[in-house]
C-alpha cells in the first residue's frame, strides 16, 4: 500500500491520472493524490498500529473494492495504462482485486485458517 501510494504520487503519477474515469465529478490529478496519500496512510497505519490491523484491514479491503471501478472503467473503456494495451491485458488486471481484498482480510485477521487440520 505505501508503494504504490508513493507512485500515486510521483513517477506513476500520469499513469494513475489515466484510470480515474471520466464520470468521477473532481479533477483527475486530485484523485490521484488522495488515493496516494489513503494508501500511505493505511499502509503505514497497518504496520505501525498492530491493535489496529483488523479495522485497517477491513478499511484496505473497503478502499481496494472502492478502486475497483477505476479498473473496471479502464477494460471498458480500453484505456492504456502501465503496459495494459490490450482488452485482453486489461481483463486480466480485473483478476488480481479479489485477491488484494482477500489478502487485506487475511492479513487483518478476518480469515483465519483451522490449524487444528496439521498435516
């Protein structure tokens, strides 16, 4: 989360301005810069505040869902950010969200797996 937050708001800034959908009613770069500056801030508030991981995990699950129509947005529209050049390239982009809001729960201890099945 603080990396990619970081790119929001430096090299990969211009790609990230790329997603934000036409319909979104505020200035592209403005998005850009809040959602970089959100993923710091949770990023930096998963590692730092451990009492505090399940409710930030479930408020990066919440804020990776809340991004996803950007993703969406960018297969539909055929927008051509970071490499996704194709419809094919963008659709599979759309694969990995679910996997990020699970891992988000996992990590903040929504999911737990039975360790009473030990092989």
């Amino acid at each position: 989360m603080v990396a990619a937050g970081l790119l929001h708001l430096t090299v990969a800034r211009r790609e990230f301005q790329k997603l934000v959908p036409d319909w979104v009613p505020a200035d592209k770069d403005d998005v850009v810069v809040a959602s970089g500056a959100a993923e710091i801030a949770l990023g930096t508030a998963f590692l730092v505040l451990p009492k505090h991981r399940r409710t930030l995990g479930m408020a990066i699950a919440l804020f990776i869902t809340a991004v996803f129509p950007g993703n969406m947005a960018q297969y539909i529209e055929g927008r051509t950010a970071f490499g996704l050049d194709t419809d094919a390239k963008r659709k599979a982009r759309l694969f990995f969200q679910p996997p990020l809001v699970l891992w988000a729960l996992w990590a903040g201890g929504w999911l737990k797996r039975d360790d009473s099945e030990q092989i």
